[in-house]
C-alpha cells in the first residue's frame, strides 16, 4: 500500500471511529430495543448463570414467541456466536451495555477494511477508499454499528468469506481455505440468512473453474464444511421448541411480496429514504448503469443479485424490520462509489465537467445530512421511565425474583430490571402468582388496573415514573 493510500484509510477508520461513539452510552432503550435486549439477555446470561453456547437463555418466560410456555428461557434462534463475543468481552470490563455496543463498533471498523481490500482487488484503490468511506459514514450504518445486534458481526464473516475465498482460488493455499471455512460459519451461524451470499463465492468458483466446479472435491468439502455446524445446531435446536420464535410470518405475511407496497417499502421508505436517500440512491443507480471489467460488474451483479433474492424470500421480515437491510449495505456502498466515480468521468463532449465535482460534493454531503435526519429519533430514549424503574427493581427486589414488566412484549423494559420474567401479562395475575411470580412493575402508573392493584396490594416504591408491586391472590380483582 502507497503512503497516501494508507493515511487516507487511517482518516476513514478513525473517524469512523470517533462518530460511532455519539450516544455510545446510551441504554437499551432505543430504536429496535425489543431485538437488543433479547440479544444482550443472553450474553448477560452468560455471565450470571454460566457459558453455554449450546443453550442459550434469555429473560423472557413468557408465551408470546411462539405460544409455549419458556419457563427455562430458552432462546434458540441464530447460534449465539455475537453473544458470546460480547459474554467475554463483559467478562473482562463487567456486564456495561456501553462496551457491548463498542464491540459491535470494531466489528464495524473491521468490516470497514476488509471492505476495502475486496474492492481494492475488483476495482482499484479509488473505489475501494470510496466504497470503505460510504460502508463507515452512512448515517444509517452508523446507528447499527453500534447496536447490540448480530447483523454487523454477519457482515464482518461475508465480506471476510468472499476476501479470503479469492485468495484461496487465487494460490490454492490450504490457510486460506481453512480461514474462508471459518468465516462462512461465523456469517452463517451469526444469522442464517448469510446463506443467501454465498451466490458470489458460487460465480467466483465458476469464473475459476467453469462447470468443472462441479467435479472439484474441495468446493463439495468447503460447501459441506461451511453448512455442516448450522445443520447440526438446527437439528439440535428442536430438542427446545419452547425456545424456537415464529418465524414464518417474516416470509410472506399478509401476501406482501411482489405487492405495491413492497416495492414502496423497499424502494421508496427504505433505500430511498432512510439508508441511501434520495441523493445516495442516485449514485448508486449510476453505479448500477457503468459498464466495468466483466469479473468486477458479474461479482457486483451477482452479489446484488444474492440481496434481491434475500429481500423477495423474506418479504414480510424486511418489511417489518428496517436492520434486516444491515447486510445491503457494503454492495450499496460499493456501487455509490462506482456512481460517484462514473459521475466524475462523464464524457466532456456531451457533459459539463466542470460542475460534475460539485454535483458529487453535494449529492454525498445531502446523502449524509439527509440520512442523519433520518436516523437521529434511532438515537433516542422515548421511555426513560423503564431504565429508571428497572434500576429500582434491582435494588429493591431479591436476586432471585421473577417480575412482570409489561412493554407490549418488548423485553427491554425487563431487560432493564436484571431479572427474569415477563414482557407482557400473558395469563391472568392469580397463575403468575401460582408460578411464583409476584412482583409487578409499570410504568403506567395512571392505568385503571395498575391503580387498583396499588390500592389492594403491597406496594415496594411509587414514584410519578413507576410503581412496583407485591401481589397476592387475596388482593387480585378487588
């Protein structure tokens, strides 16, 4: 690498750095809390009731995953890979959501540069920097960068598979075929979607060997090495259907794909509005349009391709869910700076040049100041009241005690009080006591039944935020 290539790459990655730590402190409480704090509950389940990757627990008992009853927490969805880096990296510093949140912040600065070697490989060093600078500084990135969520740790193993499976067909070295086996597993067990990416390894193993991939017994042996651990922790996970979410529904609820509103959602709501913007989505259309070497543009196509598959299959997920597009984001940044790039090298016979370095300045800086605007409510604690009502719970309330701490089955609320037990009263309050569980906490102090609870029951602390409860079946619908 040249001097100037190195120091501008230092810039990017420490300023990546630096403006990820806005809001570095912030609490489980915030945008997609509900997803964080199930993801955190594990990790600090880890480290209260011992490390066992094999069965995961989180804080919710309740029914509303799947129906069943999960007194033991069970919380069988991806393998507990990102957890787990968070468990030992809370080993070390103490259970603090601050550092879960940094973590995810070096997986993103990691992702950042191995980002940057994959495009610097296709397309030369000016798109590899301009890809890393847009994968680190779209507001949108930003903000799940620094969540406590699974989908960059995801990312970090596609783009580490990809690096390391181009070098493995380039030298055929054993190392690098052993690290492309490691990283698929990390991207596949991380979140099981990432088997929708390995379309571009299958095109890299084509433009290599042709139909005769099909012969090659080390292709069959990274394919059987890199499925095997998720078919087996699949397998192994429905010894726990208590603890298997629903998930269908993320496919095709309400016959969503391929309707208006799909492609409004997508298109329009998502990458024109929230991750892109309009100005970004622009650049990135440019991209699209350029005309490159055939390797470069069929890896890129393909890659894209893997993304639109993904969005059709899980139609209603990402829907739903706006971090289910987290792993869009390193292709858009690459075909924005293939756009922006295009843009700067527009023909001067039938283009003003001299204003196409403005345009570029300016569509880049609106991209940014339009993403911020869309991302900053993300930031936000709309209902402080739980963090302080959940530090009162902790304080006041045995260890060992379970709590219902209704949030409309958000878990953040229970998250926050250190205890297990319920997001939502699932049942009626005379079986929760029957189970052992007799303390209720709530932020809605007004509500009738709350209020009537506290004129019957033992009340442990009322503030005008919360008020926690002692219950007892005598005091119950009085």
């Amino acid at each position: 690498m040249r001097k100037v290539e190195i120091i501008v790459l230092s810039i990017i990655l420490i300023l990546a750095f630096v403006i990820r730590l806005y809001k570095i402190n912030r609490p489980i409480a915030d945008w997609h809390s509900w997803r964080q704090a199930d993801t955190a509950a594990v990790a600090r389940n880890f480290i209260k009731e011992g490390f066992n990757p094999f069965i995961p627990r989180y804080d919710d008992m309740s029914s509303q995953a799947n129906g069943l009853d999960n007194p033991q927490r069970y919380r069988f969805v991806e393998f507990p890979t990102y957890n787990t880096l968070v468990a030992g990296v809370w080993s070390i510093t103490g259970v603090n959501e601050t550092y879960a949140r940094l973590t995810t912040v070096v997986i993103s600065l990691i992702s950042t540069l191995l980002l940057y070697f994959l495009v610097k490989h296709f397309s030369g060093t000016q798109t590899a920097l301009l890809s890393a600078f847009f994968f680190a500084f779209l507001p949108y990135n930003i903000f799940y960068s620094s969540a406590v969520l699974p989908g960059p740790l995801m990312v970090l193993g596609i783009l580490g598979l990809y690096l390391t499976f181009l070098k493995w067909l380039e030298n055929q070295k054993l190392i690098w075929f052993i690290l492309s086996i490691v990283f698929a597993n990390l991207a596949i067990l991380t979140w099981p979607i990432a088997i929708f990416f390995f379309l571009p390894a299958l095109y890299l193993a084509y433009d290599k060997f042709g139909i005769s991939l099909f012969r090659n017994y080390k292709l069959w042996l990274f394919a059987l090495l890199s499925l095997l651990p998720f078919v087996l922790w699949r397998i192994w996970m429905t010894q726990f259907p208590q603890g298997i979410p629903n998930w269908r529904f993320l496919l095709n609820e309400g016959n969503i794909r391929f309707k208006g509103a799909f492609f409004r959602w997508l298109i329009a709501e998502r990458m024109g509005k929230l991750i892109l913007t309009v100005p970004g989505f622009s650049l990135f259309v440019l991209g699209i349009l350029k005309k490159p070497q055939l390797q470069e543009k069929s890896f890129y196509l393909t890659w894209l391709a893997s993304v639109a598959i993904y969005f059709v299959v899980f139609a209603s997920g990402n829907i739903r869910h706006d971090y289910y597009q987290v792993p869009f984001i390193p292709i858009a940044a690459i075909f924005m700076a293939v756009g922006t790039k295009n843009l700067l090298a527009l023909p001067a016979q039938s283009f003003n040049r001299i204003i196409s370095y403005p345009i570029a300045i300016i569509l880049i800086v609106l991209t940014f100041a339009f993403g911020t605007f869309e991302v900053r409510g993300f930031y936000w604690i709309n209902k402080p009241q739980i963090v302080k009502a959940g530090k009162a719970v902790d304080q006041l309330l045995p260890k060992d005690a379970t709590v219902i701490a209704p949030y409309n089955g958000d878990a953040a609320f229970l998250y926050q009080t250190n205890r297990h037990g319920y997001p939502i009263v699932d049942r009626p309050l005379e079986k929760f006591i029957d189970e052992g569980t007799k303390y209720l906490v709530s932020v809605d102090v007004a509500d009738a039944g709350i209020q009537n609870l506290i004129k019957h029951c033992k009340v442990i602390d009322q503030t005008q935020d919360y008020v926690i409860v002692e219950m007892f079946k005598e005091c119950i619908g009085r």
